[in-house]
C-alpha cells in the first residue's frame, strides 16, 4: 500500500512544474535509496558535507560550493555572509547589523514572491533590501545609482514564472557591482541545467535548489567565490544553524550530482521534446482545444504545452477547468499563470506516459469531446 493509500492522501498528477506546494520533484530510485542509507547511519557531517562541497564545485566548474537547507535560506545566509564574513563576532552579532555595510541592491522586477517575498529573505539577515528601477524595467544606471557605500552586495533573480520585467544583463550588472566593490549573487533556484552559465557571468555566489530538476531532496546550494562560500558556511554556527542541510539530503544531492553528471543532456533533450510533441498531438485531436509549445523562456532545455480553448464549452472558462481538473481523483495540476493570456500551460517533464494519457482522457471528458479521440 502507497502513502497516499495509507493515510487517505489526494494522488496528484504534476503538470504544474517544479512547484513547492506539490512536493517539487519526484526523486530517482538510485537517490531515493541513498536518502534511505544516509538516515540509518551516522557521519562525521563535516567530512559528508565538505565531500559534497567538493562535488558540486566540480560539477558547477566554480571555486567552491556548499549546502543550505534550501534556496530560500540560501538567499538569508548568503546575504549575512557578505555582511559579516568569517568574522566570529559578527556572525554571532546577526541579525544586529550594527557597525556593518547592510544594504542589499535588488532591482524593482526581481522582488519576486516564490512563496515568501524574497524581500523578507533578505531582511531575516538582518540586512535592509534597496530596491533599484521599477518593476517593468530596471537599467544599470538604476542599479548604480543605488549602491552607496553601506552596501553589502547586489541579488539578481533568474525566474521563469516570477519576473515579469525586461531581462537584466547579469554579466553587466555583475560588473556593476564589482566596481564598486560589493559582490554579485544571483538566485537561479530552477537553473541546475545552466550553472556554468550564471557562472560565467562572474557572480560571486549562484543558488540553486537542488530538489527542483536535479531531483534531489530539499537543500539549497551555494556555488561560488572560494571566501564567500567560507562566509557562507561559516554562519552554520549563527543564524544558519536553523537553516542547516540534513545528512540525508547532503547524501541525496551527492546522488543526484552523480546521476546528472552521467545523465546524456541531447537524449534527455530529445525525450521532453517527444513528449510535448506527442501531447500537442493528441490534444489538438480533441475537439475544441487548440495547442501550442513554447521552448522555456530562461533556456531550460524544454518547453511547455500551452491549451486553448477553441470554442464555448457550455459556460466553460479556462478558471472553471483549472477547478475541476484540480478537484477530480487524480489531482491534476498546470500552469494557471497565464489565463489572462487565455491559455494554461502543462510542464511534462515530471509527468509519465501513464499520467499524460489520464490528463488528455480527463480534458476529453471535462469538455464533452469523444474519448476516442484521444486513444
Ligand atoms: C523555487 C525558488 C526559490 C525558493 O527555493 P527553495 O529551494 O524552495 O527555497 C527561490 N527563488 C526562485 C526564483 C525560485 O524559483
């Protein structure tokens, strides 16, 4: 008997991304079992988690790397440790600030809210966020302009799904920063398919959830400047200790590492790509849907499906089939971002052969076309 059985659980079919509220990610068996491993023993955790610091640096192609309990901690520690280095006093000061350089430069359209605004991410540090442009565009004058100097470092934001403003340059905005002597992170919490490239921009710390496409259970990790990852790390014995990587899951992302490290990206590529075109198939064939793909606008190696509907389906709005497709037996959850553009998206990535045909027959259904349509 599953879990769901046992204790009278909604199944969810997740068509909906790497979202949080659903349990992010469906692990591998390989990493699954590496979890269950690491909580039956004990560790020397300092030599599990600089092993795991070792590998991500590696894999990353950075100077250094470590673990936090998850991007959104990440953010708040990081932040600290630009505030107040390696220096004992200090980390044992936070979140007092007093005497530090405090400020936080984040432009206006990257103040995004991933479930908590990462302003008050910002802010558990004890840090004061400054907030740069406006949210429809942020340039790097705007940036310039408000770093003084109590700065303690700017925060770039790479979001598909959050940022609705004109992209930034993170390469130039990075440089900005670097002038005037403060350093750069930028939140990628969804971009494990493109570290090396936030990377290459020259920022000294890049974040990055590894339960989202990594598959690995929740842990942030901090990928960057050897010092600063030291700063980072070293706040294990301040307000990060709240905010600390389990054995399980230093274990669990060492697993997954290894099973991306040996993952071939063009036949992984090529999948998802066979995936959406088959949906977009099937789903034209019922009557009064329409689809669409869109490759995925930060350049994750996929795209998404996106449905319309095509005609009045007895009263039936996009909202009303959200509803009822959330409310059947599976669960099933999409992309409901964009109904102000008339459509809603599916992210299959995550998603089985088995589910994608429950999706398309319960569509069929909810909209009164022939199921025969979609075998
Ligand atoms: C998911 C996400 C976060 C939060 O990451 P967690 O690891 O869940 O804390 C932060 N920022 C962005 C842009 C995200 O997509």
């Amino acid at each position: 008997m599953n879990v769901h059985d046992r204790y009278d659980l909604t199944t969810v079919i997740n068509a909906r991304g790497t979202f949080t509220p659903l349990g992010v990610s469906r692990s591998s068996d390989g990493v699954c079992s590496a979890i269950a491993e690491a909580l039956a023993d004990f560790f020397i955790v300092d030599e599990l988690q600089a092993l795991a610091d070792r590998s991500i640096a590696n894999f990353a192609g950075a100077e250094a790397a470590t673990v936090t309990h998850c991007v959104a901690s990440a953010i708040t520690i990081s932040v600290a440790a630009t505030m107040a280095g390696t220096s004992n006093q200090r980390i044992a000061a936070l979140p007092d600030t007093a005497g530090l350089a405090n400020s936080v430069v984040i432009p206006a359209g990257h103040c995004v809210n991933y479930g908590q605004s990462i302003l008050q991410a910002i802010r558990l540090s004890g840090a004061a966020a400054i907030v740069a442009g406006n949210p429809e565009s942020c340039e790097l004058a705007d940036i310039e302009r408000q770093i003084e100097e109590n700065h303690c470092c700017c925060l770039l934001l790479v979001s598909s799904k959050l940022v609705e403003s004109a992209p930034i340059d993170f390469s130039a905005a990075v440089e900005v920063a670097h002038k005037h002597g403060i350093p750069a992170i930028i939140d990628g919490a969804a971009q494990d398919f493109r570290i090396d490239e936030l990377i290459q921009t020259n920022a000294d710390l890049v974040l990055v959830s590894a339960q989202k496409y990594l598959g690995a259970p929740t842990a942030g990790l901090v990928i960057g400047r050897r010092g600063l990852v030291d700063a980072v790390s070293a706040q294990d014995k301040g307000i990060g200790r709240g905010m600390k990587a389990t054995k399980e899951s230093i274990v669990g992302v060492l697993a997954a590492i290894e099973e991306r490290q040996s993952l071939d990206i063009s036949m992984w590529r090529e999948t998802q790509h066979r995936k959406v075109v088959d949906f977009m198939s099937r789903a034209n064939a019922i009557d009064g849907i329409g689809a669409r793909s869109e490759p995925d606008p930060t350049g994750l190696p996929f795209s998404r499906v996106y449905l319309q509907l095509e005609r009045d389906h007895a009263g039936y709005d996009l909202t009303t089939l959200v509803g009822k497709l959330k409310s059947g037996q599976p669960s099933i959850w999409v992309v409901d971002q964009n109904i102000t553009r008339d459509e809603i998206g599916l992210e299959l990535v995550q998603v089985s052969d088995g589910e994608i045909s429950v999706i398309l027959e319960r569509l069929a259904e909810l909209l009164g076309a022939d199921k025969d349509a979609v075998d």
